[in-house]
C-alpha cells in the first residue's frame, strides 16, 4: 500500500532562483510530504484551480515571503483565511516583514550550503510538528476571529480541536508543566544574558591589552594576528554556547506556547477559584517577555557594534559572521515571543477579565 503523504503546497515568486530552491526542498522532504506549487497545477490559467483550491486542500503551506512579492501575498491572505498551518520563510531581514506577520513561524535563510541546512532543519521540525500537532500554529484571521468571539466557519473549529489535543488534560496539569517550562526558559535566558556578560569582559580584558601593546610603540603585524585569533576564540565560544541555549529556549517557547493556548481553553480556566493561580501565571510570562526583550536589546547592540570591526583578519570576519547569523536568528525568535505573548495576554481577558500587569497577586 502506498504510504500518504502529507500536502507542501509551497507560495513564491515565480522566479527562477525560488523554483530552484523549491525543487531542493522537495527532494529533502520526499519521503514524507508532497510539494506543489500554482506552476505545477494542471489549469494555469484559472486561479480557482491554480491557487485557492490547492491552498484548500494542502495541509500545510510554506511562504517565501522575500522581496514581499504582492501575489505571494495575496496567496498568503487566502491561506490564513482557511486557516492553514503556514510557515513564512524569507531571503530578507526579519524586521523587513509587515508587523503582523514576522511573528508567525517566520525565519531567515539563504541558499549557503550551511545557513539552508538551517532552513532544512526548521522545516522539519516545523512541518512534522504540524502533523503530529506539537507546533501549534496561528495567523492575524484566526487570532482575530478568537479575541472578537466571531462565530468562526468550520474550518476554524476542526483546527482549534486538533491543535488542542491535551484537552483531557486538567486544570493545574497545564499550570504544572507550564511553570516548569517557563522556569527553565528563564533559567537559559538568564544565562544566555551571564556568558554575554562574561564574554565581553574577556573581550574587554583583550582589548586593554592590545592597548597597552599598542601605547608602547605601536603592534606588530604579529601582535595584530594574535589579537584578532584570541578575539575569535571567544567570540566563537560564546556564538556556540549561544546556538545550544537557542535551541532549548525555543524548545521551551514551544511547549509554552502551545499549553498556554490549550490552559486558555480548558474549560476550568475561569472558575472562580482557579482564577488567582492563572492570573499569577500570565504575570509571570509577562515579566518573562521583559526578560527577553531585554535580552533582545543587547543582542541588537552587540550586532551593531559588531559592524565596526570587521576586515581585521580571516579568523575574526569568519567569528562575526558566525555570531551574527545566530543573532538573527535568536533576534527573530524574542520577537515572536514578544507579540504571541501580547497576543496570549488580549485572549485571556476574556477568561479572567482585565488584569494588572505590574505586579504579582498576593492573593
């Protein structure tokens, strides 16, 4: 019998460079998913046939949202109306996308060997995660149409119950792995913000001493090469460690994300005496966000500074490409987490009503 595989209907520029990059994909993920395109549909010259019905009928669609293309955007708008689970990818810088997309399952990427062995690895976690529903996904329709309590087509409704299959989970079953998860994302975000500390002082140690070498009569070519290996080493180091903490935080974002959604939901959330407990918790994930946009802060200073030290050697230029592709992507993940908690926040009101925000209850 022959194994079903889940529909890729992939949303581009039809040019040259995309389809290119398109038939990658397709050949990477063969064996599971089954990639189309408007191109490869039987009729190109009825869009009913070409664009909206696959987008209907596809499980999941993949955007490439570089150079903001207006048809690419059009077929997206379509796809959030269905409700899709859609992922956007892009050639361009995060914050170059429209504020209300860049936080839905957006990254950056480019056809370097190495950097689109990143784009391979995000899509299948992201594309399994789809199927097996261990990424939930959302999009501005489907957020809207929730917050304003639309009565929603059916659509809608099949997708709230797939994403939401922990619904036999109990109240403070939620709340307990939440509070874990979220304890442990603020212990990795804690010490993501330690060794970012840390390397700058032994940046700052390196620095004084090439200042004194360079007060006593000026460096040597030598000196210079040093310097600039030293300077790498630890820039290196912590690009590294910064790539392993990622990956957990996210992992963690995740798993919060989608149990907060699924708490949001449990029909036990705004009984009277569960309501202190949960509005304790939204506290908390508020002051979560600040911890992350803090950290946001500092990485988008450490990447402007990192502009104005470049050229100085082979080893030093290859340390800062290195840490600034992982800032990026670190930078465009505090920013999803940053609005799909505004977002978490607006829906809660209609579980537990207005909250205050500054400070913890007591109660």
């Amino acid at each position: 019998m022959e194994k079903v595989k889940c529909n890729v209907f992939v949303i581009m520029p039809f040019e040259d460079c995309f389809f290119e990059v398109y038939e990658m994909l397709k050949l990477e993920f063969f064996e599971n998913f089954e990639f189309s395109h408007a191109g490869v549909e039987d009729n190109q010259q009825n869009i009913l046939k070409d664009i909206i019905q696959p987008i209907y009928e596809a499980d999941v669609i993949l955007a490439d949202l570089t150079g903001l293309n207006p048809n690419v955007l059009y077929e997206l708008g379509i796809a959030h109306t269905f409700n899709k689970k859609t992922i956007t990818i892009t050639q361009g810088e995060l914050s170059d996308l429209p504020f209300d997309l860049k936080q839905y399952r957006a990254t950056h990427y480019t056809t370097h060997f190495k950097d689109f062995a990143k784009l391979v690895e995000y899509l299948r976690k992201n594309l399994s995660g789809a199927m097996d529903g261990s990424v939930s996904f959302s999009n501005p329709v489907k957020d809207f149409i929730s917050l304003e309590k639309i009565e929603s087509p059916n659509w809608f409704a099949e997708s709230l119950a797939e994403s939401f299959d922990d619904s036999d989970k109990g109240f403070f079953d939620f709340l307990e792995e939440l509070e874990n998860d979220t304890n442990e994302m603020s212990d990795e975000l804690a010490e993501t913000n330690d060794k970012l500390s840390v390397m700058n002082n032994e940046l700052n140690a390196l620095n004084d001493e090439f200042s004194q070498a360079n007060d006593n009569g000026g460096p040597t070519a030598a000196v210079v090469v040093i310097y600039t290996n030293k300077v790498a080493k630890v820039m290196t180091q912590y690009t590294n460690d910064l790539k392993v903490k990622n990956t957990k935080i996210i992992e963690y974002w995740d798993r919060i994300e989608k149990n907060t959604l699924g708490l949001l939901e449990n029909k036990f959330a705004g009984e009277s005496e569960n309501k202190s407990a949960l509005i304790d918790y939204l506290k908390s994930l508020k002051e979560m966000q600040g911890a992350a946009s803090s950290t946001h802060a500092s990485f988008e200073g450490l990447k402007t500074a990192l502009s104005g030290i470049s050229g100085l050697g082979r080893s030093l230029n290859h340390a800062i490409k290195f840490m600034r592709d992982e800032l990026d992507n670190s930078l465009g993940f505090f920013l999803r987490i940053d609005s799909s908690v505004d977002q978490i926040i607006a829906k809660s009101k209609f579980v537990v009503g207005e909250i205050e925000l500054e400070q913890r209850s007591t109660n």
